[in-house]
C-alpha cells in the first residue's frame, strides 16, 4: 500500500521506517527543510522508561495552584480564551485521582517497554549512532519530603516490573560522583540502570535518510492545508510548498497524522477532536569547559523537574511546562526567565563546569494529553490513522508507537498491549508477549 505520513519528527519517521519493513510505499510531509527540526529537536534527551509518570495525580491541582503566579514554575498554566485550553484543563482534572494515575501509569509503562526494546533492535540492525549513553537515569531530591515522595513512586514502578531503586545520599555520589560539590544538598535519589540517554536529533535525521535509501520520499518545505474526501475516507491530503507556493494534492491508500501539537487543529474540519493541547517546553545546551567534571550518568533534578543529559561534549538542560498556546517565541519575559532558571541551576549544582556565557536556548511545543496517554491507532475515518499526543515522551515512545502503528496498518495486532484508538476495528489480539522484570526487580 502507498501511505503518506504527515510530520517528520521523532514519531512520525519512526512510523516510516516500520511501515517500510512491513513492505509499504513510504511519503513523509513536513514543512521544515529537514527531519526533527521541531520538538524532536532538542529535548531533554532521556529515555526514561522507569520515569513515565502521567503529570495527573491526587497532588497535581494543588501544585498547579501555587505555581499560577511564579513564572519559573515547573508547570505553568495561563488561562486564556481558548476552549481547547479548557477542555484540556478539565479533563485533566478528572485524571487526578488515584485510580486513573495507576490506569496511566500502567499503560506508559507498558508503551515504555515495548519501545526500548524497539528502538534496541532498530539500533542494532542499523548502527544508527546518535551520543547514545546507556549509564541509566537517576533522579535526586533536595529535600526529605520530597525524597519520601519518590520512594513511594519507586515502589509503584516496581510494581509493574521497572527496576527504580531507592538510593540514600552516599549511594546518589557513588552513582554520579559529578554531583559531590552539591551533596551535602541532596537526600537521597532513585535509580534506574536500564535507562538511557541520547541526541532525538541526531537519531531521527540518521534514520530518515536510511528511510530515504530504503525508497520513502520526503517532501520537505511542504506545509499541509487540508484533506480532500470521497466515499467517506480520506482521498487526499492537500500541501503547499512554501518557498516557490505551489499546490498539489498527495494520495495515498492510508494517511498517518503525526504532526504533535498541530495534529489536533489540521483535524478538527474532518470532525476529528483530538484532547491534545501543546506544553512548551524548555532546554539550555551548554559547551562544557571541565568535561571530566560534567555528569556521564542523566539525571532528574527533582526540586526544580529538570533532565540534565550529557551529549558529547555538550549539556542539554531541558524541563518545565508552559500551557498558553502556541507561541514559541523566546523573547518573551516568562521565555527569558525560564531559559535563565535552567542555566542557572546548572551552575548551582556544577559550578563552572559549562560554559555559561553562550547557551543554546530552544523551546518545543510538546503534545499533550490530559492522561499522557498518546493517541495510537485508527481514526473514525477508516484509511486515518493517528500517531500523536506523546506529551513529553515523544523519544521515549518514538520507536514502539512507529512498530505498533506500522503493524496496525499492516492488519497485524501488535504485541503491546495497549488502549488503541479504534479499537473495534483492530485485528484480533495474538497472544500477549510479557516481558520479563528486569533482575533485581522486586515488581
């Protein structure tokens, strides 16, 4: 079959490639002049399996209260007249409870899994290398409150088979001895060794170009207008090229939707209401001038929800949660006070390990669901599928959600167990395939 993908980041070439391996006929729309030059571009660079924590939970209204004034806040929520916005905030409400946090958890976790073993795979049938460091992630906290709260979620992941262990100060320094000028403020972390780190970036543009040599075709520059239908299913998808203006309309037998945060509103004529509003994130890259002194191992900065990961010779400082729309710009107060906290912490917790003087400031619009739950699967127009909403988990869930999807297309019923969309029509299940725990797991 011929199928057109619409968005060229971390998701949708990874549902390129997959599709490709099942034996399709492969073309990629993007407006950007290459892959992964959007919230793929530079995010905090961890695949975090053991760390899929939906942002709704019993605590959450009550921080996201406090936080309404500080513009430096982890997450920060500006009311606007926008509708999506607030339906966004009320359904995420109703994902606060204790109940639908362990329904969340548990369906990250499994997407989580069944990608890293994915992308393993991909890795090692390609040779794809992209600063990939496989030295876990650890997560510390600077205060005993907080401490006690991230042992409680330790032993939740545990209990759905991740190997997140529960560390005290001596062992935090003995995992990422980087961290010692700043000990004597730490209480404790958690750990997980089958974690990694690496470039989303660099990954994804090395595996578009293997899609290339493989026979997809990419339409760079290309923004996206609309759909054209007939007979009840999509006919056609109808693009501009944005440097010489001309129109054209690409078919296909199936179209793809994997354009993050803009997935919701290029949908909504077809009557299509994705719940997938767009979180700004932010990320600081710094040169190191002490490389020998800078973190090997990624590391979660609980106090201020930072993800610090070492690539190269480099720093991605990268973390909070802007929910006001969709403006990316970095000129803005609130932008300007973000993008300093992030450099800021990272000169409290490595002092005069980077070089602070020229960072490399970036924002991303990460697609968001009120249950960080992603839309994978068929749409209600039948040749519409949907690979989006992946929130801050895109590189995490990349390489799983392309397999999962491709194998959809394909009449297959994946190996994961998840909620897909459209989930009447799927194929029917084949027998589930349990990973086992990780040793060590007390899950």
């Amino acid at each position: 079959m011929k199928v057109i993908v619409l968005g060229a980041g971390i998701i949708g070439v990874s549902t390129a490639w997959h599709l490709l391996q099942q034996g399709h006929q492969v073309t990629v729309i993007d407006r950007q002049p290459d892959a992964a030059l959007e919230t793929s571009f530079a995010n905090g660079a961890q695949i975090s399996v053991s760390f899929c924590e939906p942002w709704a939970n019993a605590g959450a209204p009550l921080k996201v209260a406090r936080w309404l004034l500080r513009d430096d806040s982890p997450l920060l929520f500006r009311p606007k007249l926008d509708p999506h916005q607030w339906r966004w905030g009320l359904s995420f409400l109703t994902q606060c409870t204790d109940a639908a946090f362990e329904r969340n958890v548990r369906q990250l976790v499994a997407l989580g899994r069944y990608s890293h073993e994915s992308l393993k795979a991909l890795v090692a049938q390609t040779g794809i290398e992209y600063e990939r460091l496989e030295r876990g992630i650890l997560h510390f906290f600077s205060s005993q409150a907080d401490f006690d709260s991230g042992a409680d979620a330790a032993e939740l992941m545990r209990r759905h088979g991740v190997d997140r262990r529960v560390l005290n100060r001596d062992e935090v320094l003995a995992v990422e001895p980087a961290l010692r000028t700043f000990g004597d403020r730490i209480f404790g972390g958690t750990f997980t060794p089958s974690d990694e780190s690496g470039d989303a970036r660099i990954f994804t543009q090395r595996l578009a170009a293997l899609c290339r040599e493989r026979g997809a075709t990419f339409l760079h520059e290309t923004a996206i207008d609309g759909f054209e239908r007939a007979g009840g299913l999509v006919s056609g998808v109808q693009v501009r090229h944005l440097r010489h203006g001309s129109t054209q309309t690409v078919r296909g037998d199936h179209y793809v939707t994997a354009l993050g945060s803009f997935s919701a509103p290029l949908l909504r004529p077809l009557g299509i209401w994705l719940n997938v509003y767009p979180a700004k994130g932010y990320s600081a890259t710094l040169k190191l001038k002490r490389p020998d002194d800078a973190s090997v191992v990624s590391l979660l900065d609980d106090t201020r929800k930072l993800a610090i990961s070492r690539l190269g010779d480099t720093v991605r400082i990268a973390g909070t949660a802007e929910l006001a729309g969709y403006d990316l710009g970095l000129d803005g107060s609130t932008a300007r006070k973000r993008c300093a906290a992030l450099v800021q912490r990272y000169e409290e917790l490595f002092p005069g390990v980077a070089d602070t003087r020229e960072p490399n400031f970036w924002t991303g619009l990460r697609p968001s669901t009120p249950s960080n739950l992603p839309y994978i699967g068929r749409s209600k127009i039948a040749n519409l599928w949907l690979n989006t909403g992946h929130g801050t988990l895109g590189w995490t869930h990349g390489a799983g959600s392309g397999q999962a999807l491709a194998e959809l297309i394909s009449g297959k019923r994946p190996a994961l167990n998840y909620a897909y969309c459209g989930g009447d029509s799927l194929p029917a299940a084949r027998p589930r395939v349990v990973v086992p725990a990780p040793q060590g797991s007390r899950g």
